[in-house]
C-alpha cells in the first residue's frame, strides 16, 4: 500500500507544481488530501501549507498549524519550523 500512497501524493505534486499536467491548486488539495489520510507525512505537510497560503483551499491558519503538527510529530523538520513560526 505505502507505493499507492505515494503515486496518490505525487499525483498531488503534478496538480501542484504543473508538471505533465496543468498546475491546478484545488486538484492537488484533493489528492494531498487522500494521501495524507493514509499517513502520508509530505502531503500532511502540504495541506498545512495549502491551508496557510490558501491555496486551493480558503485559508485557514488554525488548520495549517494541525496539518503541520501532524507532520512534525512524524519528524519533518520544516513543519515543526512552520509550527515555531505560528505559535510566535
């Protein structure tokens, strides 16, 4: 299951970042989405981004901060910075 996770996360990353396909934020929330409800510590960490920049999603800093500590509590440092940044 862990390599259709990852396929599901990188078909987020496409929507994402344009790559073979047309870049479409709200496209990629969904597909981050389902991989992080499978544990996905990199799509959790962009869902918490996704909810900060309002990017194909309102924005909303309350769920960018639970997205991130779920991605900190799995050891990726740049959501525990981000997490650092929001309770300054």
């Amino acid at each position: 299951m862990a390599g259709a996770t990852e396929a599901v996360f990188l078909m987020g990353t496409a929507y994402d970042e344009g790559l073979g396909v047309a870049e479409d934020p709200a496209i990629a929330f969904a597909w981050f989405s389902k991989a992080a409800a499978a544990g996905h510590t990199l799509a959790e960490h962009n869902l918490g981004n996704a909810y900060a920049a309002g990017r194909g999603v309102a924005a909303d800093p309350a769920q960018a901060v639970s997205w991130w500590l779920k991605a900190a509590v799995s050891g990726d440092a740049v959501p525990q910075l981000r997490l650092g940044e929001a309770y300054e």
